[in-house]
C-alpha cells in the first residue's frame, strides 16, 4: 500500500487541530490536558469508537459504552466479530521482531484501512517512508501526518507494539513545518537526556565515593574489634588449657574403667552370639526342608494341571472337530435335500398347466411390485431422517461425536448358501437388528433371487467364529462381515 504525491493530496482526513484536547471519536469527551488525553485514548470506550468509526458505525457516549459491556467482554467481542468481515484482512502470521499498524483512510464519505508491518522499535518516519514510492520526492513523505486519536505521532516516536493510526494530509509546507519542529524537540530531548545521564553519572560517582570513606571507617573498626577479641581469647585459651589437663587427667582414671567394663561386656556378648547363631543355624536348617517340600508339591500340582489342561484342550478340539463335520454333513444333506427338491418343483412346474404358470408369474410380480415399493418407502423415511438431522446441525465444524454417531446406521451383510459355487445373497440391516429381522430379510429376498416362496424359520445362520446356530434374539455383530447359511427341510 503505497502512496504518490497527487493521491496523498485525496486523502486528506478531517481532523481537529493538533492542540484541541476534544476528543473526535467519543461525543461530548473534553479532555484538561494532553496527558488526561492520552489516559482516554488508552481505555476500552475510546478504542471501540475508534472500531466504529472505521467501518462506519454509529459511535457510542460512555453510558451506551457501559450498558452494552453489562454483559461482559464478551458483548464488546461479538461486537467486533459482527463487524469483522468489513475490515481489511489482518496478516495471520507476524514474523518474530515485527508489529502490525493499522492505517485509516477517509476520502470522499469512504472509509478503508491498511495493514503494514514494520521492525519493533522503528520510528514513526520509518513507517511513513514504508507507505510512499522508494522513488517519491521528499514532499510526499513530508506532505502527511500519522495520529493515534486526536495526537499527532512526531515523526522520531518509536513503534514498540502493534497500533492503529489515522492518516491525515497536512501539504508540504505544514509538513515542513512540523518536520523541523519535530527535528528541534528530538535534540531538545536528547540533550536533556545527555544532561540526565551526566548528572546521573556524577551523583553515582559520589555516591561512590561516599560509600568507599564508609567502608573505610568499618574496616578499621572492624580492626580493632579483631585486635579485642583476639586478647580475650588468648586469655579465655589458658583457663581453657588448666581445665583441659585437669579434665584430661580424670578423663584417663574414667577410661581405663570403661575399658575393663568393654573387655566384660565384649566377653558375654561373644558368648551370646555363639548361642543365638547354633540357634539360627538349626532354624534355617528346618526353613530349607520345609521350602524343598513345598516346592516339590507346587511342582507336582503344576505337572497335573498342565496334564488336565492338555487333556481339556485336546477335548475341546475333537468337540470342534465333530461339531464342523456334523455341520459339514447337515449342510451336504441339506443341499441334497435341497437339489430334490428343486428337481422336484421343476418337474411340477412342467406339468402345471400354462394357465396357472401365468397366475403364479402374476403373483410374484405383483409381490415384487410390493417389494419394491416398501424399499422406496423406507429409502424416501431414511433420506427424510438425514434431511431433519443434517437440518439440526449447526453451522461450523461438526463434533467429532456427532459425525461418528451418523455414519454407518445400515450394515452390509453378505450370506453364503453355497461358498464353492458363490451363491450369496447381500442384505442391509440396521445397527442393533436381531438375527431374526435378518432371517426374514433373506426370506422376502428368497423369492426375487429364484430361491423360491421360503419362511423365515427355515434359514439356519450359523456362528462364523463358532460354525454354532444362531438364536434368532442375538443380536448381528458388526463384524460379521459374511455369514453361512443352512436351509431346513420342509415338513408337513
């Protein structure tokens, strides 16, 4: 965003004068003083008119300010949310040792803003030569004021956080103008700040040295105290030797007491622990005999149950093996039975007169026709349901919870009447649906597949871990991919 001479021109903001103390983005706000001035411009009231102002929004007087913020930061906050879509887009990422300043533009009843990023700590005029051409003439960079409220950045203030300014145009010689003034009240401060520090270092340097006379005194005081106490310890150390020697000399009469009664009490605790160790000994002796017994029967119970577990383990495999070739042999006999009896129908259905051929053709169609029809009534509920619960998501990002919750409600499950010539049938059930829902599935499929009228009762599902029948209240795991399936023979 960069800017020539004759745009500049344009962009010229209405602005109070530099000295008013009214402040323009909050109504019937009369400041004392400069300093009270800045004070407002730092506060929440101050900094949300100056949001309103930029997108064109009606400013608020304290009261208003107060009761919208009752409910919290968070009224002020949706407030700024509503309002965001309208300003220019904020730069996401803001490189270590870079601040984001906001510009606001007026011209012609419109209202704009620009974002640039300049190094923390840069001075206003650097941020002003980042606006124009590298090639624009020095009156461009001059021909414009930066301002944070109703107070005029000088052009030698530093950047050290991100901020928001409004652009005001004030021409070349007004520019010139505050150039030198702003160049004057620079040395000006730095001489003061020159003088400071001089000042500074001289009140150190005294301090210096009043500090080294003080420490001087405690040293030679502390020199005398030293030179005190060492005589009185020179003296404390003689009486302390006469009491050493006399103490020393009894110390000598007690000793050699206390080592005669040593030699006794040494003499019976030697004797003491002789017994307490044979004692010990013949204890451990019994521990090791008692553990070697308990041992060698923790080892033969270990051998017998590893023998029953073997003996248990081969059982249960000739159980499985004699439950697969019963089913292997029911299955082979149903499939005869089956071939039979399809041979037999066939042979029936030649024999039948043309007349009734039609009519039985008829019926399955008109029971296709109803078939059909069903699944359409279930697909149109199944896509109404989806419709009702896509309707009652929110907008945004979906729950995880709630997307998990809606996906995979209908289970695919493929059953084999015959594995060696792939003869399945592929039905959907819901999550949660019993064996028998999937029994009368596969009957009402039955007949579209050419397997003929059959009842429920007559499918016989088997375990596909188990190769056991199943009840027709257990429940269809989801992970029974595919099933294998047995006719029952008809009776009667």
């Amino acid at each position: 965003a960069q800017l020539t001479g004759s745009f500049a021109l344009t962009l010229a903001l209405s602005m109070v004068d530099d000295d008013s103390i009214r402040c323009s983005a909050c109504p019937n706000t009369v400041c004392a003083d400069r300093a009270s001035y800045k004070e407002h411009v730092d506060t929440d009231w101050h900094k949300f008119n100056l949001n309103q102002r930029m997108m064109g929004n009606p400013l608020l007087s304290e009261d208003e300010f107060l009761s919208r913020a009752g409910g919290g930061t968070a009224a002020a906050e949706k407030t700024g949310e509503e309002q965001k879509p309208k300003q220019t887009e904020v730069v996401a990422d803001i490189p270590a040792g870079m601040v984001n300043v906001c510009v606001a533009f007026q011209h012609s009843g419109e209202k704009w803003s620009y974002k640039f990023l300049v190094t923390t700590g840069s001075t206003v005029l650097d941020l002003k030569k980042s606006m124009i051409k590298p090639e624009s003439p020095q009156e461009d960079l001059i021909s414009f004021s930066l301002k944070r409220g109703m107070l005029r950045m000088t052009n030698f203030e530093t950047i050290d956080q991100s901020e928001t300014f409004d652009f005001q145009f004030v021409g070349p010689e007004e520019g010139q103008r505050l150039m030198d003034r702003d160049g004057q009240r620079k040395a000006r401060e730095d001489e003061e700040a020159g003088e400071r520090e001089q000042k500074r270092q001289e009140a150190a340097q005294a301090q210096q040295r009043l500090e080294a006379e003080v420490d001087e005194r405690r040293r030679q005081e502390r020199a005398a105290e030293e030179e005190l106490e060492r005589s009185k310890q020179a003296e404390a150390q003689k009486q302390v030797e006469v009491r050493q020697e006399a103490a020393s000399r009894k110390d000598d009469e007690n000793r050699r007491r206390e080592e005669h009664q040593k030699t006794m009490q040494e003499t019976s605790r030697k004797e003491e622990e002789k017994r307490s160790d044979e004692t010990r000994r013949r204890e451990q002796e019994r521990a090791g005999a008692e553990e070697a017994r308990r041992r060698d029967e923790d080892r033969r119970k270990a051998e017998e149950a590893e023998a029953t577990g073997k003996q248990e383990a081969e059982r249960q495999r000739e159980e499985e093996r004699r439950r697969a070739e019963e089913a292997r042999r029911e299955e082979e006999s149903t499939r005869q039975q089956e071939a039979k009896q399809e041979e037999q129908r066939r042979r029936e259905e030649e024999q039948r007169p043309a007349e009734v051929a039609r009519s039985e053709e008829e019926s399955r169609r008109q029971q296709e026709a109803k078939r059909e029809e069903q699944r359409r009534v279930e697909e149109e509920r199944r896509k109404e349901e989806e419709g009702v619960r896509e309707a009652a998501v929110p907008e945004g990002p979906v729950p995880v919870a709630r997307e998990i919750a809606g996906q995979d409600e209908l289970q695919e499950v493929v059953v084999y009447t015959d594995r060696d010539l792939d003869l399945k049938l592929v039905v959907k059930v819901r999550r949660g649906a019993t064996v028998g829902l999937l029994k009368e599935l596969l009957a009402s499929e039955a007949a579209v597949t050419g397997l003929g009228e059959r009842q429920p009762e007559e499918f016989v599902l088997l375990d596909p871990f188990f190769g056991t029948e199943l009840d027709e209240k257990d429940v269809v795991d989801p992970s029974w991919d595919d099933l294998d399936v047995m006719m029952r023979s008809r009776r009667g």
